[in-house]
C-alpha cells in the first residue's frame, strides 16, 4: 500500500511538472507569436473620432506602394449592388504623376494637399450599380454606382487611418484632364481625388450636427 501511494504522489508531480512546462511554453508563444501585434491594433471607435480631412501633410514621410496596397485590398471589402464592385482606383505615385494630378483639383486643393506622397482618383463604372439585366431597376439609376463608391471610398479612409495615414477627398477636380491623364474609359464615371499622407500637426475636430437633427425614431 506504501510503494502504491509513492506511486501515486510520482505520477502527481510528474504531471504537475509537465502541465507547468506547458502553460509556460504556451505563454512565451503567446508573447512570442507577434509582439508588435498589441501596439499596432486601435479600437474602431478611435479610427471614428481621429480620422480628419486633413489639409496639411508631412512633406518629409513616403508611403510605400505595399502599403497602398494592402489599403485598396480594403475596399473590396465594402458592400456594393449585387456585388457589381463597380468603383476603380488610379493611383498616382510618382513625384510627376502626383504633381500632374494637384494641378487638376483646383488652386485651394493643391495647397492643401502640398507634401502628400499619394493621390488617388476615384471611379465607378457605370450601368452596373442600379441596373438589373441593362436595365435601371427605380428612380437612382447610376446614382447606386455613386453610392457604391461612396461606401469604398470610406472604407478606404477608414483602413488608411488604422494604419497611421490621413486622407482628403476632394470633389473638386477636372475630370476631363484627369481622363486624359490616366486614359480612363469613358463608362468610368470620375468622383473624386483622394490625398494619402501623415498628418503635419493636430487638425481641428469640427463640430456636428445634434442627433436629433438628423435621425427620427418611429
């Protein structure tokens, strides 16, 4: 009965031992696995009240072509008519390229986008959002198509701000020339331009519009 009870206390501590080596190898794993992971990750309400239209950029910060990447791969992400996906992207990188297309969106734009690394026209191509089988389903039309950009346009800043980056959306621009520039089809509808940079300073956060104002509860 002795030697039984030896044996029993051996195997408990044996398995002690064991579940110690265990825990503690699956915590360093843990703290192992991917220690940048906890300072990079922010919550989404902070994306929400940080992200600015941002008119004063860091001339001395680049943003990679990787890194734009990985912003438009979020886009796709965003919900659209049937799953038409009708917005494109035509991103100018290059210090001419990106020069050409600040000379495009109007004298006030171009000084607030001065240092922005990246700017980015916005398209949608049109008959596919609001249509179904050619033809317009009510009263929008390819004002859907609109909309649909809309929705990956704000997915777009809104991933650009998790990862460190300000944006501006500009409606004004010449589409014409822009067109012309990157020989855009004719069925693209052209929206916007959006600036990609960091932010030079605190940009003021304005204020909104009462809830009440613009929400009815029924």
């Amino acid at each position: 009965m002795y030697q039984n009870m030896k044996n029993t206390k051996t195997n408990l501590l044996f398995a002690a031992v064991v579940a110690c080596i265990m825990l503690v190898g699956c915590t360093n794993n843990k703290e192992n696995s991917n220690p940048a992971v906890t300072s990079d990750v922010v919550s989404f309400d902070e994306v929400l009240t940080t992200r600015r239209s941002v008119r004063s950029y860091d001339a001395t910060k680049t943003i990679s072509e990787a890194e734009v990447r990985e912003l438009l791969i979020a886009t796709q992400e965003a919900p659209s008519w049937a799953n038409q996906q009708p917005s494109k992207y035509y991103v100018a990188m290059s210090p001419e390229k990106v020069e050409a297309v600040a000379n495009l969106v109007g004298e006030r734009n171009k000084q607030n986008i001065a240092g922005a690394p990246v700017l980015i026209v916005s398209t949608y191509e049109k008959g596919k959002s609001g249509f179904f089988r050619g033809e317009q389903t009510n009263e929008v039309g390819d004002g859907w198509g609109a909309y649909d950009n809309g929705l990956s346009n704000a997915y777009f800043i809104l991933k650009a701000r998790a990862k460190g980056f300000d944006t501006l959306i500009m409606g004004m621009r010449d589409s014409d020339a822009l067109r012309e520039l990157f020989n855009i089809p004719e069925n693209e509808a052209i929206m916007a331009v959006i600036s990609l940079g960091y932010r030079s300073g605190e940009p003021r956060q304005p204020e909104h519009r009462p809830l009440d104002e613009v929400v009815q509860f029924f």
